[in-house]
C-alpha cells in the first residue's frame, strides 16, 4: 500500500534518496578553477558513456527535477518555530534528538515535510522532512551537474563538425556531397528544428552519405567537382566534361 502523502512529497523522497551520497562527490569549492575542473571531468566522463540523444534524456530530466525543487523551496516550505514561538513540537523535539538545530536555524527554520515518505540519513536514521537550506544545496548539485552535461553535448556537437572536415579533407566525401550536406542544413534551418535536433540530423545525413558512398577514383572525385563548379560556366554536359579532362591533365 501506497504511504500517506501526496505524489510530490513521494517524488521529492525519491529524489533525496540520493542526496547524501551526492553531497559527498561533489564538495563546492570557492575557487573558479576547481569547479571548471570538476565541471569538465564530468563532461568528459558523459561524453565518452553516452551519446547526445541519452546526455539530451539526461539534461531534460535534471531541469525537470531543478524546476520542482525551486517550486518546492520556493512555495512549500513552512515554519517550524520563529523566535521563542514552536508551531510544530513534535517535528522540534525530533530535530532535537538528530542534534539538527544547527541545519534548521541556517534554513530559516523552514522545512520541507514529506509525511509518511523519508530518506536515510548517514547515521543510519531516517527522518521525513527536508531542511530549506538542503534544496538549494540539491538545486546546485543538479546545476553543477547539468553544466557538466551541457559540455559533454557540445563535445558531441564539435566532433561532428571535426569529422566533416575530415571527411572532406580525406576526400571520403566530395565538395559536391559537402554542398549538399550545407544545403541540406540550410533546409533544417528554414524549417526551424531546435538545436539538438539540427545535430541529430546533421549526423544522420553525414552517415546517411558514407553509407551510399562508393569508392571511386581520385579522377572520379576531381570530375564530380569540377562538374559541379563549371555548371553555370559551360552548360554543355559534354563540353564540361571534356574541360575537365583537361584541367585533370594540366594538374598531374
């Protein structure tokens, strides 16, 4: 049987099941430089794991859970006690024995009550409510977190962008397929897909290409592209042509 509680205090225990353990792996440091270097070991980590669709998954779910942990610290949070004045005894005298006061007083003395729903503590104790301050320190755990995976996206972006020079710089495709990969993003462009979804094309389109691709001659290559360049300058196909084994011979 389901706990007492409503589905958003069961969703936030889920979420803080994990809140210790993620507070360990990642201490906050003060200097710049250290939370760069953190930020891209776990760019690179995610980068070599996964691919852009899962780091995408990833990226929407952690905004998701951002956004419900900023509601919660900002509208559902309520006072425990306010100066000498103790409006939940039960939850006091419980934080009380957990030697808590500390985390209750830099909370404002706020807290997030989960009801029936808890999460285990490092001592081995449970308890059912979330101190204010606690959420903001998930929120920026999740956002340290998502730079990472922002990062490991745009390696993912970059890399494509590297193979195609490569690709056209090894002659595995022509100027001609090139050309047409550029147009064919223009389209994508036009038809105003979001960003990822441009990449997620592009690559298909790229792999698409290789895929077809036969493997021709180097005289074969240079025709293909000089027919495509002297298209407007001599319309004759066959004319063209015969152009093009001469520019071919005055270049060996």
């Amino acid at each position: 049987m389901p706990l007492y509680g409503t589905h958003e205090q069961r969703y936030m225990s889920e979420i803080f099941s994990n809140f210790i353990e993620a507070k360990n792996k990642i201490v906050f440091q003060k200097d710049n430089e250290k939370i760069i270097d953190g930020i891209n070991r776990i760019a690179n980590k995610y980068f070599e794991k996964y691919n852009i669709n899962q780091l995408e998954e990833k990226l929407n779910k952690k905004n998701k859970i951002v956004d419900f942990l900023e509601d919660c610290y900002e509208n559902e949070c309520f006072l425990v006690k306010e100066g000498h004045t103790i409006y939940e005894e039960d939850i006091y005298e419980k934080i009380l024995e957990l030697n808590e006061l500390d985390k209750l007083e830099k909370s404002n003395n706020e807290i997030y009550h989960m009801d029936s729903y808890s999460f285990k503590l490092e001592n081995n104790k449970y308890r059912c409510w979330i101190y204010k301050k606690e959420i903001m320190e998930y929120i920026d755990i999740y956002l340290f977190k998502i730079s990472g995976i922002k990062k490991a996206i745009n390696f993912h972006n970059i890399n494509v962008g590297v193979n195609l020079a490569l690709l056209r710089k090894s002659n595995i495709i022509s100027l001609v397929e090139l050309k047409t990969i550029k147009s064919k993003i223009l389209e994508m462009e036009n038809k105003e897909y979001s960003y990822m979804e441009l990449i997620r094309k592009l690559k298909l389109i790229i792999n698409t290409t290789l895929k077809k691709k036969k493997i021709v001659s180097n005289y074969n290559l240079f025709v293909k592209e000089k027919m495509f360049e002297l298209k407007n300058k001599i319309p004759n196909s066959k004319e063209r042509l015969k152009k093009c084994a001469e520019l071919w011979n005055e270049q060996k």
